[in-house]
C-alpha cells in the first residue's frame, strides 16, 4: 500500500487537507496514482450514465432536483428510450450501465425490476443502479432481477448537518448507512461517497469520511465539489452561510483531489470516478485531475438531449459535447494523452471481486 496508506490516521487526513505546499503535495499525488496503479491497473473504465427520471420527492437543501423546486419541468424516460441509450452505449463498447434519477417512487419496483430483465438479457451488461432511498424489498427484488451495483452517497457523516440538509421522510425507516450494510448483505457491490465543501462541513468531519469510507469497505467510492444550485436553500453560493465555521471545507478542485488521493490510500483496490462534478469545476482539466490522483473510472453521459438539460442536479452539470460519438473519442484522446487507456468488459471493482471470493470460499 505504501508508506503513506498504512499510516493514514485522522490527525493525517487533516495534515492533508490543510496542506498548502505544493512540493508537498505532489508527493501526495505521486503516491496515491502509486497505490493505483498497483492495485487497479491503468486502465481507466467508462460507465454509461443514463439520468432516467428528474421526478423527486425529497426535499434534500443540495439539490437541484429537490421536490420544491416547482419549476423544474419533470420527465420519466420510457422503457424503450432507455433500453436505446443502453444499446448504443454497449454498440459503442461500454460494460456498464448507470441508471440514476432523484427518488421517485413512479419508477415501482416492478417497473425497474423489468427494466433490469430486459437490459440483463439484451445486453449481458453490468447495471448499476442510483436510485435513491429505498426499501429493503425493492432493493432485493431488484438484486434478484440481475442488477450487479448500487451507488448511495452518505453524503456527510456529520450527523447533525445531514440531518439539517436532509429533511427525513415517513416511510423511510433506514438511514443510510444501515441501506449500505444490507445493500452489500444482498450481494450489491456498493459504491457511495460525499459531498467536498457543504455549508457549514469541517474539515474534522470530512477526515471522518475518509475513515468511514475504510469502514465501510466500500467497493465505490464518489466524490465531488459541493456546487450552489440557484433555486436550492443553499442557493446562495459556496460556503455562503457558513462564514466563521472554523475549518470550513472548501468546496474547490485542489480539496477534492486531496479527498481522492486519501481514499485511494485508505481503499486502495475500490473504484474511484472522476467526477462530473470536477468536472463542472474545470471542465478542461477536471478529469485528468482526479485521474491522476488516485481515480481510475468516468462516467460519460448517455442521457438523451432534451432530458440532459433537465437533469439539473446542480449548475453546469450537463455541459459538455451533446454528442455521445464525439465525446467518447474526445474522452479518450484525455485519456490515453495521460498515459493511460480505456478498460474493456465490466471492470468490477477488484475490492468487491476479491471479497465475493472470500466469500464464496467460506461458505463452499
Ligand atoms: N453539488 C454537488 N453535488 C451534488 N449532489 C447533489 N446536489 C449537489 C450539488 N448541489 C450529489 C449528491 C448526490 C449525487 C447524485 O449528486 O452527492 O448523492
């Protein structure tokens, strides 16, 4: 793992994230893109997003989705408008679907459930699934129909400002990191992750992230830049309400390159995307950013046009080339232009691969 990764502590992580010195930190960088490439390999693995619904019944303060945000045109893609973007996206040679929406509770069990049949059976394509908060019966019914992953950020493990950006709803008897536990108890590899720079988020609790994540043993791991979405509560810019919190988060690129470099350490054999939203930071250069500090997955967006647009998470996030051919070649121009290549079949995350034979050998 490296000098560094064994002596990953908290008063460490916040050494990190305090640093300033850029000799400093380019050890930082060296060591984690180190700890990659021995246990994840160059190849960087592409995962087609496809954004299926915009529909939300939480009222989460981040989120651009958020049900109060009432002028927010809404769409449910079709079973067949999605089936289309999971063929091109295994014509143009992806091993992985992403199927996300806000938390919508049209998409039934049943209905995504069919969903998953069909994509499993046409396409023998890994499905991963970004759905939210949901039950216990519909996340195992979901397992069974052939879905492979589960992503659910944590988000903070601040439990107080969770809980202050998180409005809890009835019905929703689990907090999230018991939905974690059962998510890889059904078999799910899992995947989940923070925001970097949330109003009113300490550094102290963004290094307890950090350890949560080692915790966890999460075979995933997503982070990105908090970004002010306008009709949000906290619309009013980054780390607008939170001035004179000491040790305030920056919600910037070089913070959350720190974050990636310290999960690699910590998790060294997970999967670690290079965000979109780094990439709404610096669309020039995000990737390449993440990439070379310890992240070895993007996740190009397959979303129809129309839709794309309303899929407003947060400002900026669906910039980029509309064009799914055009981006894809210019993806991997970035990539190889790194030293790096694009991975071919399903690129599982070798932390789950190597805990799901651990597995199967003590119960065989
Ligand atoms: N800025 C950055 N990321 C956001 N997310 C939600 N709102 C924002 C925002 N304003 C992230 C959350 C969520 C994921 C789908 O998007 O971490 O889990």
């Amino acid at each position: 793992m490296g000098e560094l990764g064994r002596t990953v502590d908290h008063s460490t992580i916040i050494r990190w994230l305090r640093e300033t010195d850029t000799g400093r930190l380019a050890r930082l960088w060296r060591s984690a893109d180190a700890v990659r490439a021995e246990h994840v390999g160059d190849a960087v693995h592409l995962r087609a997003l496809v954004e299926i619904s915009n529909h939300c019944v939480r009222q989460c303060h981040y989120c651009g989705l958020r049900a109060g945000h009432d002028r927010l045109p809404r769409f449910r893609m079709t079973a067949e408008e999605i089936q289309q973007c999971v063929v091109r996206a295994k014509q143009l040679g992806l091993g992985t679907v992403v199927l996300q929406t806000g938390e919508d509770p049209g998409l039934t069990r049943a209905t995504v459930a069919s969903l998953i049949r069909r994509i499993k059976s046409e396409t023998g394509m890994a499905v991963t699934l970004s759905l939210g908060e949901r039950t216990p019966d519909e996340l195992a019914e979901w397992r069974r129909a052939g879905a492979d992953r589960y992503l659910l950020r944590f988000e903070t493990s601040d439990q107080a400002l969770f809980a202050r950006l998180h409005p809890w709803m009835p019905g929703h008897p689990l907090n999230r990191l018991s939905t974690l536990r059962l998510l890889r108890d059904l078999g799910y590899e899992v995947g989940s992750g923070v925001m970097i720079g949330l109003p009113r988020q300490s550094l102290t609790s963004l290094a307890n992230d950090l350890l949560l994540f080692r915790e966890l043993e999460l075979d995933m791991i997503g982070v990105g830049p908090f970004i002010a979405h306008p009709e949000t509560p906290l619309g009013f810019g980054p780390g607008g309400d939170a001035k004179g919190c000491t040790g305030q988060v920056p919600a910037d690129e070089l913070t959350t390159c720190k974050v990636v470099a310290l999960a690699r350490l910590l998790c060294p054999d997970a999967n670690i995307p290079a965000t979109t939203a780094l990439s709404a930071l610096n669309p020039a250069h995000g990737i390449e950013s993440a990439l070379g500090c310890g992240a070895n997955v993007v996740m190009p967006n397959f979303s129809p046009q129309p839709y794309r647009l309303l899929y407003s998470v947060y400002p900026g996030k669906s910039a980029g080339p509309g064009e799914v051919e055009a981006h894809l070649r210019c993806l991997r121009r970035r990539i190889e232009s790194i030293g790096r290549s694009i991975g071919s079949g399903r690129g599982d995350s070798p932390h789950f691969v190597s805990r799901a034979s651990r597995a199967l050998r003590i119960g065989g």
